[in-house]
C-alpha cells in the first residue's frame, strides 16, 4: 500500500522541481509549526481476525507539511501522513485495522494536498476542493464508535481543505518574511479527474460487498 502513495506522490510533487519534496508516513502529529489538512475518500477494511471485509466512505488522512531552508534557491519541502483506521463490527475485537486505498483516492488527495502547499508557498489562487469518491452505497450509517479518526475528533470537523484546487500565478515562495523567486518553470495545477488521472495507469480494485 505505502508503494501507491509514493508512486502517485512522486509523479505529483515532480512538478514543485527543482525544489524536492519528501512524503513520510508517520502515526502521530509533528511540532504546531508544521501546516495541517485533511481530507477524505473511500477507502477498504479487512479484520485481520475474523476476515470480515466492508468498504467506508469516511477513509480519513491527515497531512502536514512544511518547507524548510527558504532562504536558498533550492529548498526541501516534507509532507507527513496519518491513514485512519476502522474497528471491525462483527467481532469488535478493539482493533483498528489498516485502510486499503484505492489507487485513485491516493492520488485525488495528493492532488488536493499538493494545491493546497500551492497555494501556500507558491502563489496559487484558492478555489474549490474536489470532493467527488468512488461510487459507492452504504448499506449502514458510519459507526463513529468503531472510527479512529471519529476518536481523534478528526472525522466529522468541517474539512480543513475546503480551499484546496488552485491555478498557477507568479510563482514565488513566501515564508517567514522572506520571498524567493523561481527561475526554472512554475509548478502548475495539478486537478484529480474520474476514472483514471494523471494519464499514468493505475490497479483497479474490485469493491467489497459490505459497507461500514
């Protein structure tokens, strides 16, 4: 699953060249300097104890980042990212099993993360999220008692990423008082679309029956 993340990651963050970005999974927050967004997707279970599988509309990740060294002409930006998990509903064994994200969710949130840092160190308009999922019917409500993100109080908050696809202006860096400008080409927009975006070919996953 991590390779979905860092293959999606890698075509996406290509665009913010020469400057380098890092993607790092992490379990937890880092320091409050770094800048926060959520976003949401669907996403699929399986109990790794009673093999019980559902899909959710409410798959939660957590991104932070942050840019460092923007005084040089060539800085290095780190995206940080939590994947939120769900307890299984047949056995309740207290367990939060991992999420399995379709390869078109991963990159529908990379997107929207990577106009949002557009946005905010490199000069990018605000306009609206792309919120569209996967197509799906659930067959239950969302059980907030079994949510990991519900738990952190991290799932039904309004999305902190309601500002998120952008379009390219002037591009240049404003951090700290400190503004530098890009010789190279700009990063442009990068917009998810349905079915399968970024023109590179990704798995499709067959859905499971049930849903949580």
């Amino acid at each position: 699953m991590t390779e979905i993340w860092e293959k999606e990651f890698r075509v996406i963050f290509a665009h913010f060249l020469p400057h380098c970005w890092f993607l790092v999974k992490t379990f937890q927050s880092p320091s409050p300097r770094w800048k926060k967004f959520k976003d949401s997707a669907k996403v699929r279970f399986c109990c790794q104890t009673c093999g019980h599988a559902w899909t959710s509309m409410k798959g939660r990740v957590m991104f932070w980042f942050n840019l460092n060294n923007v005084e040089n002409n060539y800085p290095e930006g780190f995206l940080q990212y939590k994947l939120y998990g769900q307890q299984c509903n047949q056995c309740k064994n207290g367990v939060f099993e991992d999420a399995m994200w379709y390869p078109e969710e991963v990159n529908k949130v990379l997107c929207n993360v990577y106009n949002k840092i557009g946005q905010t160190y490199y000069g990018f308009l605000i306009s609206p999220i792309r919120q569209e999922r996967r197509a799906g019917k659930p067959r239950t409500q969302h059980n907030s008692a079994l949510c990991q993100a519900c738990m952190d109080g991290e799932c039904y908050r309004k999305t902190s990423s309601d500002d998120v696809r952008a379009v390219i202006q002037q591009p240049s860096i404003t951090h700290a008082q400190s503004t530098v400008s890009v010789t190279t080409r700009p990063p442009r927009m990068v917009v998810p679309m349905q079915g399968r975006p970024m023109q590179h070919k990704s798995t499709s996953v067959d859905p499971f029956l049930h849903s949580l």
